[in-house]
C-alpha cells in the first residue's frame, strides 16, 4: 500500500483560478479515483496524494461541462458539455488524452443527463432540443469507447434524467414536459424505455408531474421515478415498464438512492427537508427522517450507509440503510450539492460551493418550477469522508467561479481525478501522487 496524504499544492488551471489541496491526514489505503463536475468548463483530474497538472484537453463548448461518468470497463471517462449546442469529450481514463470529442445536435439538460451502459457500451446523452435531421428533444447513443455516434432516439419533451438497467438491458429516461406558459404548470412527466444494445424506444409511460430523478433497484426488478412537483415516487417494473403503484412522500422529491442490501429506496424531500425510506418491494413508506435542505444521495452497501448532501446548513447527513434513522450528522461546510462512493474504500465525495444560502434557499424551488436558473456560487470545494468510521477524513478545496452544476462519478480502478471548474473550457488531468 502507499501512504498518502492532501498536501498543499497550487496548480493554476485557467485565468484567475487556482487549485487548493489542504493537508488533512494520511490515507494508507492509497488514491482513488473521482470525476467531480464543479460547474464552468476546466476539469482537473486529482489524486489523494498530491496534486499537479498532467494534461490539459480543450473542451468544444465554452459553457463547461453538464455531465461526467466513467466506464471501467472500457477504461473510458465521458465528460458532456452544456451550452446552446452540447458536446461530448471522451478521454482515456488512464492517460488523460481524449479519444474523441465532438459537438452534440443538441442543448444538454442537466447534470443527470448522461447514462452509461458497461455491458453493452453504450453512452446515452440527453439533448434538450435537437436539431437538423432530429428536432425536438433527442437522446443521443453513443460507442462510449471511441464516442461514434451509435444512433438518435426522440424522446417527449425536455428529458432530465436517465439510468441503466444492464439486467433487463433497458435505458429509462425522464421528460419533465414543455415550460410552462403564462403562469400554467408544466405538462405530465413521462418515462421512456429505451432497449440498452438497439437503442430503440419500447415504451412512453405517463407518470407524475416533473420527474426529476430516476434510479433502477436491480433486485426487485423495479424503476423509482420521483415526481418533483406532485410530491409522489412512481413505480415502475423493470422489464415491461408498466407502473407497479405510486408512493406519497414528502413535498418536492429531488434525489434517489437505491440501498440494494437492505431493499430499500432513499428519496429526498427538498422542501419538507426529510428523507422517505420506501420498501423498494411493495413501495411502502416506512420511515421519514428530518435533514437539511437535501439537494442528493449516495449509498454505501457495504458500510450499510445513506449518505444525504444538505444544501443549507454545509453538513452530509449518515442514515441506517436498513431503518433509515440518523446516526451521525458530518460538517463539510460550504453548500454541499453532490455525492458519490467509492464503493471499495468506503471513502465519499462531496462538492460544496460557499455562497448565500439563505437568499437561495427561499428562491430555489420557485427557480426549479419554470422561472431562471439561479447561479448561487463563487467558490466550491471537494470533501473526502471515510463512511465506516463517519467521520471527515480528507478536506480539498477548489476555488472556481461558479457552482457546481453536475455530480461526481468515482472509478477507483486507475488513480487520476477530473475535476469540471468554471472558465477556460478545458479538461485538464492532474496526478495527485506528484
């Protein structure tokens, strides 16, 4: 094993940007791998040793990136672009030289709008309006290997989010429907069932209004769809589509997360500030747990752990995957937005911006129900936590220009990190263990 530890490291990665590591403790596990989106156009790949700049790839849309996710299998990371017009830019995982980079015929919608599939691998993109042969909202299918496009799938309007099914080989993929006009609310959300190696739609389900998350239970062979503004969780099952039952849970459902040991689905609540444990069998509410201001979710099977990101008060609250009550409540500081596990280390990545946050909070969800995106941040930060023990391991701090505006992906088979920050529309690659 080598020992390794944050030290204080610069690496300037664009103008007036700067790359903080803080020296917190030793890890003698070694580095992992994690791909952090911190909202603009430069990515940093970073290791928990040291840090430097190994690489640097121009990225083809000067908005930065929407979306990130690796593929072990194909030693692959997929960085999507957001803009007017998205992008995708494929690197190889291990070296940092991009494999393919190419504009997408279409706008990118969010930081959930990429799937990837390592069975059959494929890459699915959604566009928010595409354009020339394709019009209209798209999800572009990708060869995540070499990023050809495979094929185009018209999807219903305004798709949000998506999630692979490799067992039943299915894609599911949210729409949250048309803007809405003059004071009225958005159309009824749908699910479409996309099959994983064709690329071809099987089925459009009516669920309920803006289905903002989408998450896949492999065990019980069911889809959960939460419906933001209706305030329930659809059902789906796995193989035909077809809605099993809906749950009611707490006011706005934004995130998913799926503790398959245990058989339970996590949703969390943004405005009644709780998180809904669900029997991922039958969809029945078993526990409501009081958090923060949730903004996301990652589980921890192994360590038996629900990880929740609380927007408002800088903290990740740690739930009982098997009960879903609070055993420890962690300070990352700034506004935590994303998570993601390490499976393997039981290490979790958290982003957090430092803004203010309480003229945010009252404008976020009238934001999110069709008025302007609001940009909330001015620095962010990467927060590493060791899940067996709760406790904060790994403080790094990124100073970049604006929020976070997608997730974190982590592969902790090669070494390097990527980090997505604002300005300079570049992916850059750096190597901790230096």
């Amino acid at each position: 094993m080598v020992a390794a530890a944050w030290t204080m490291t610069h690496a300037t990665v664009g103008e007036g940007e700067e790359h903080v590591t803080q020296k917190d403790e030793t890890d003698s596990r070694g580095g992992v791998l994690a791909i952090v989106l911190i909202g603009g156009g430069a990515t940093w790949a970073t290791e928990a040793n040291s840090a430097s700049v190994l690489s640097t790839t121009p990225l083809p849309t000067p908005s930065g990136a929407a979306s990130v996710g690796v593929d072990e299998r194909t030693d692959r990371a997929v960085v999507v672009g957001a803009g007017a017009t998205g992008s995708v830019t494929i690197l190889d995982a291990t070296t940092g030289q991009p494999v393919h980079s190419a504009p997408l015929d279409g706008r990118v919608s969010g930081p959930a709008a990429t799937a990837i599939s390592p069975a059959t691998g494929h890459t699915f993109v959604l566009n928010t309006y595409g354009r020339g042969a394709a019009p209209g909202a798209t999800m572009a299918m990708l060869d995540t290997r070499t990023g050809a496009p495979v094929r185009t799938i018209c999807v219903p309007p305004e798709p949000w989010a998506a999630a692979v099914d490799d067992r039943d080989a299915r894609v599911f993929v949210t729409s949250i429907g048309a803007a809405p006009v003059a004071g009225n609310a958005r159309s009824g959300g749908r699910v479409s069932m996309v099959d994983v190696h064709s690329g071809a739609l099987l089925r459009t389900v009516v669920v309920g209004r803006m289905p903002e998350s989408v998450a896949v239970d492999t065990a019980t062979r069911r889809v959960f769809v939460a419906n933001f503004a209706d305030n329930t969780v659809s059902v789906l099952d796995a193989n035909t589509g077809a809605t099993v039952w809906t749950a009611s849970v707490g006011a706005h459902p934004i995130a998913l997360a799926v503790a398959t040991g245990t058989g339970r689905v996590f949703v969390a609540n943004e405005d009644s500030q709780s998180v809904s444990m669900l029997d991922a069998r039958n969809g029945h509410v078993l526990q409501t747990t009081p958090v923060g201001y949730p903004s996301a979710m990652a589980v921890d099977d192994r360590a038996g752990r629900v990880l929740v990101a609380n927007e408002d008060n800088g903290t990740v609250s740690v739930l009982d995957a098997a009960n879903g009550t609070l055993v420890q409540t962690l300070t990352v500081g700034g506004s935590p937005s994303a998570l993601a596990m390490d499976a393997r280390t039981d290490d979790a990545f958290v982003t957090s911006t430092q803004s203010n946050r309480p003229l945010y909070m009252r404008l976020h969800s009238i934001a999110r129900m069709g008025l302007s995106w609001l940009d909330e941040g001015n620095n962010a930060g990467m927060t590493v936590l060791d899940i067996q023990r709760a406790r904060v391991r790994v403080r790094c701090t990124v100073r970049v220009g604006a929020a976070p505006q997608g997730g974190i992906a982590v592969d902790a088979r090669v070494g390097h990190v990527f980090v997505v920050g604002a300005g300079g529309a570049r992916v850059s690659m750096l190597d901790a263990a230096r």
